[in-house]
C-alpha cells in the first residue's frame, strides 16, 4: 500500500468527543476532519461500531479516515453505547436504540457549523449491516452508503442461521462479543468514572447465544434489521463491496438485483477485510474508489460512478488449495447489467454418481461420518492466518458424490450455481450440505461453492416441519454467489453430505439421506480472455505508531482420539499486544477454540471456547477471561459461559450465565 502524507486539506484529529444521545447517554466520538472546515464546512462519513476506536479498529482507522478527512470529509467513529468509552449498557446487535442512536449522532453532525448537513455511512462486518438499517429508516441527511462484507438477510445469511442450520459462527461469536464488550473504558479518556463503567458493564454483560438460540425460527426477531424485508425502504445510494472468501458472499448481488436506490457492486478475492489490505492478493485502491462514490453524492461531483458497470467482480482461476494464499490468480470482470443477460443457465444431472446431460436417478445413499467437514476452513475468514478450505477430498469421502467428465473447454461460473434434490430421510430431522468443487486431473478437489439446508426448512424458515421418514421430498437450494475459471481437464463435483462439522451444529441423530434424483445449473458465463476492469493500486494514510510487545499467531491443527472415537478441532489465536505510542494504551488478546465430535454419535458434539484480553498503561492493568461452551442433548441445546474481570492482578468481578433452549425443528 501506497502511504500518503500530503493531502488536499490539512488534517486534525479530536480524540474524543462527548455526542449526548436524546436519553442523556454519552458517546465517545474521535472526529478527523479538515483544519479549515469551519471556514468551508465538509459532508461527514460515519461509522459506528462496538470495536472499540481506542484500541480495537485503530489500525484500519488510521489507514482509512485521515485520508477521506484530507480529501474534505469529516470522519466520525462511534464507539456505541455500553462498548469502548461510552457510557451506557449494549444488551443485543442491531437493536433499534443501536440505529437511533446512529441517527442522532447524524444530526448532531448536520447541525454542527462545520457540516454540509450531508453524510455518508460505512463500514465492515457490523458496520456494513447497520449502514444499511439506518439507511432503511432514511434519516435526513444520509445520501450514501458504502457497506462492505455484511448481509441483507439476518436469519439465512448471516452467522447465525444459514439455510436454517445453526452455524458454529453463532456460539463463536457470542463468545467474541463478551471479551469485545467487557473490556473497560480507558481512564485516560473517561477519567475517574471508568471503574464504576467497567463494572456496570460487566455486571449487565449478556452473553448472547442464549437469546439467539430463542429464535431458530426466522421470526420477527430476525425480520427487524433485515433490509430484504423491503428494500425500497433505502433510497440513499449503496456501493456494497465483499469477497469470495468471506461469509457474506451472497449480499453484494441481492443488493445490485434489488435496490432502486443507486447502486453498484465489487466482489474480490479477500476475505473478511476493507479491499485496500485485504488477502489474499490483489488488494484495491479501495479510499479512491470510496472518493469517487462520496464525491458524487454528497458532493454532487460528478465522478462518473453512476456510469460504473453493476458489478466488478474477481473471476478467480483454478489454484491448488492451501491454508492461506498470499494471491489468488484471476481478471476482473466487468458486468454492466446485473443479472447479467450474458449469463445462461446449463444444466446437468446427478445420475449415479455422475453429472450427466440427461436425466436419471441419483442412486445414492450417504450417511455422513459426524466429523466430515474438517477441510471446510473458517466460516469467516479474517485472521490472515490457516483459515482457508483445504483439499475436499477427505470430506468428498463422508459424502455422496457425482463428477462431471473432464470439460474440454474452460468454463466460466460466474452467479449461484442452484441444486434441486429428490430424496428420502430415515430421520424426522436432517441436515443437507452441498459442495461444488473443482477436481483437478491428480484428484484434488477444490471448493468452488458451498449451501446448507436444515431440511425440516425446506419449504419455509419461518414454519419449519419435520420429514417424514422413508417418504420423497423435493427442495432447491442456491449456493453461495461465486466467479470461477474451471480449466480444461478438470472436472465439476458435486458432495452430498448430512453434515459439516465444525461449520454446523450436527442433527441429534445419524441420519441416512438417499437421493432420489437431482440436477445442477450452473450460471455459465462466456469464456472472460483478459481483464475487463482495473483498479488503481492501493493508497493509504500513515500506519497506526505503536510498539509491538507481543507478535501475533495462529495455528490449527485437528487431534483424532482412537481409544474414545473423537475427532478435536483446535484453533488457537494469539492476537498479540501492543502499546500506542501517542498515548500509551497497552492491549492485548488470544482466544482459544476446541470443537469436538464423536464419530459415530452427533450427541457427542461439544465446543469450549476461551478468551483472555488485557490492557493497560504503566502500573496500571485490567484483564478479563471469558469461557463458553455448548453441547446438545436430543431436546435440548446446552449453553454456559462465565466471565471475570481483574484490576492490577486482584480479581474484581466474576459471573456464570447458563441455560437449556429446546430444539426447534433443529
């Protein structure tokens, strides 16, 4: 990445700024903005996060908003309520005082003398999500939107739920947020009120998975910050940008194929990243590309965006998998409309053990070891670390397969490739997990795509019914969004398998699924010979000055116990410390994961999660540990979870949250 120093307009940066909601609560805001903007006020940029500006997102901040400031925005980051140091209490994602008091913090911007009274809404992950519900509830002065890697779909396209089955994403996260939101508010900034702040916080801290396992229907609790519900409730133009290797693939197409707002589309190769220092390889000038979108509308420059083809995309080629990939060889492609008329459906059968051009039947059966799905990788890769899909082959032996002859031309999948499946369950509950991969000439099998579906959701997420053992039952189902070169010689794969493990939460019993029929289409696009687009290479603000105390690592590794016929997925983070040089602030974390199965019994399912923060300034240090855990009984989830606090070593604070939630159709 390119740094830049010299900008448009000089920059200040206030560090903390007291943004009083309409109830009285404080929010800590760190405002860049240019020097003369009083003199020549300047459209603000929001984003408002739980992450923590103090010490958790301040590496990308500093990359990212001296930039936009220098170039005649006011960058506004929110800590939200009950997170970093402001005051009050955050008991859920999402929640409607959460998108309030993002409202209110735009109009306190819009009245402030040094504001055009326009402004624009960003962010990753949690940003990006509520960038698009304040969006839908159209404050005044919101005009535009840049959302990257979220989800327009809570329910079925988030990490709690995906296709109605529950995501290991939905304790991990959980856990997640209660190190993120216990963590203390700093002194330095909140002065002598930080330790009543700190222990209000813990004392009130929830753990979450527990409301979320109430709802594994898409009930109303889902609905409410799921922008499908009505997408012509945004009118504030959206860029939405995500990558091929993260969770959200899906979002950057319903988006572009739905709104009436302004709206266009990126997808590179990255994982859970902003694109100007995402991996894998290549990254984007992705502050210019916002410049252009922000100019145009809350400049009213015109910038040429509204001109931009409805999505750029990565076509991705053909690579043997690896654990990370420093690059990910492809050319960008360009599609003006999007659906895009350039795109055909071709069909093919799943005939035993064969996609074929004519129809006939499946004749397979697949009862799924409970541990297939250790090749799949992260759910959401954002680590930079072995988080990738490994070699599908160990998993393609757990399920029912069907390959394709070699193709004798190159083959473009550029959309969601669709599967529609005839079969029969032994089981009233059953889980069915789709892969499409790409099988080199030496068999190795490469993930293209990926779908899941808890099968009593077939026909409904919000009315779920159980299967009628040994009776036919038809579904169809959308993978996730892809662009993929598929080389001559290889060949496509499509496995079948009743679970995937970590990745979902197992059925409470074996399952035998016989597929009874089936067929593959596959959103072909003419044969892509060079690039169609090009990005400018990636620029950036100064690197955030700190003193690295501690290295960052991550390893994963998977231990098989013979003797008690388990299977253990590990996964360690050390997150590293390190100290601000211009403040001093010390912070630190690691997190540990063990997700463990028994082979031949899904009730043997267990995951123990642990996370220990710290942070500090000379004599002084706080430090929290965080555990939870869950297993399963045939009725019932099992959850707990516990945190402590210490202050200067001496423990200060300790609580256990537990409880069992009743399977619902899951």
């Amino acid at each position: 990445m390119k740094t830049i120093t010299d900008f448009p307009r000089s920059v200040v940066c206030l560090e903390d700024v007291g943004i009083v909601m309409p109830d009285g609560c404080r929010l800590s805001a760190r405002i860049w903005m240019p020097e003369d903007a009083q003199d020549k006020p300047v459209p603000v940029i929001l984003e408002h996060l739980p992450y923590r500006k103090r010490d958790g997102t301040t590496a990308r901040d500093c990359l990212t908003h001296p930039y936009l400031a220098g170039h005649g925005y006011a960058c506004i980051r929110t800590d939200m309520r009950g997170n970093g140091d402001s005051q009050g209490l955050m008991d859920d994602e999402y929640t409607q005082r959460e998108l309030d008091d993002a409202c209110a913090v735009l109009d306190w911007a819009a009245a402030q003398s040094w504001s055009t009274a326009k402004a624009g809404m960003m962010g990753i992950s949690w940003g990006g999500f509520n960038s698009l519900q304040v969006a839908a509830m159209r404050p005044p002065s919101l005009k535009a939107v840049i959302t990257i890697c979220s989800t327009t779909d809570r329910y079925a396209d988030d990490i709690h739920y995906k296709g109605g089955c529950q995501l290991g994403e939905n304790l991990g996260w959980a856990a997640t947020m209660l190190a993120y939101s216990s963590r203390s508010p700093d002194p330095a900034i909140v002065g002598e009120a930080w330790r009543g702040m700190w222990l209000e916080r813990l004392e009130n801290q929830p753990f979450l998975l527990i409301e979320w396992l109430r709802h594994q229907r898409r009930d109303d609790y889902w609905k409410h910050g799921s922008v499908c519900e009505d997408y012509s409730s945004i009118e504030a133009a959206v860029l939405s940008i995500g990558g091929w290797h993260d969770g959200y693939r899906n979002t950057i197409s319903h988006l572009v194929s739905n709104l009436r707002a302004p709206v266009k589309g990126i997808v590179g190769p990255w994982i859970h990243k902003y694109p100007h220092f995402a991996g894998p390889q290549p990254a984007i000038g992705f502050l210019q590309e916002a410049l252009r979108w922000w100019d145009r509308w809350l400049k009213d420059i015109d910038t040429g965006v509204e001109s931009d083809p409805a999505m750029r995309l990565w076509l991705m080629e053909s690579v043997k998998p690896e654990a990370w990939l420093e690059e990910r060889p492809g050319r960008w492609i360009a599609c003006p409309q999007w659906p895009s008329p350039e795109i055909a459906s071709r069909t093919l059968h799943l005939v035993e053990g064969a996609l074929t051009g004519e129809p006939g039947p499946g004749g397979r059966s697949i009862s799924s070891p409970a541990d297939c799905g250790a090749a799949a990788g992260e759910y959401f890769p954002f680590m930079f670390g072995p988080e990738l899909p490994l070699d599908q082959r160990a998993d393609d032996a757990g399920s029912a397969c069907f390959d394709s002859a070699a193709l004798e031309e190159p083959l473009d999948l550029v959309g969601a490739p669709r599967i529609a499946l005839q079969c029969i369950s032994d089981k009233p509950q059953a889980q069915a997990v789709i892969r499409l991969t790409d099988v080199f000439p030496d068999g190795t099998s490469a993930l293209i795509s990926h779908g899941y579906l808890n099968l009593s959701h077939r026909t409904s997420h919000k009315t779920p019914e159980p299967l009628i053992p040994g009776e036919t039952f038809a579904f169809t189902l959308d993978l996730d969004q892809i662009a993929y070169c598929i080389p001559a010689g290889h060949r496509l794969r499509v496995a079948v398998s009743t679970g995937s493990w970590p990745s979902i939460w197992p059925s409470p019993a074996p399952v035998v699924l016989t597929i009874v029929s089936g067929s593959l289409d596959l959103p072909v696009r003419p044969a892509a010979i060079g690039d169609e687009w090009r990005f400018e290479a990636p620029e950036g603000a100064e690197s955030w000055r700190i003193h690295r105390r501690r290295e960052g690592d991550s390893k994963r590794r998977r231990e098989e116990n013979l003797g008690e016929g388990t299977s253990v997925m590990i996964m360690e983070n050390d997150h590293g410390e390190v100290e601000d040089l211009d403040h001093g602030l010390r912070s630190g974390s690691r997190s540990s994961e063990r997700w463990t199965i028994a082979k031949d019994d899904p009730l043997g399912a267990r995951a123990d999660i642990e996370w220990e923060t710290s942070m500090g300034r000379g004599d002084w240090i706080v430090s929290t540990r965080c555990r939870a855990s869950m297993r399963a009984t045939e009725t019932h989830f099992l959850v707990s979870a516990s945190l402590a606090a210490w202050e200067n070593g001496k423990e200060v604070f300790s609580k256990t949250m537990e409880d069992a939630i009743e399977r619902d159709c899951a």
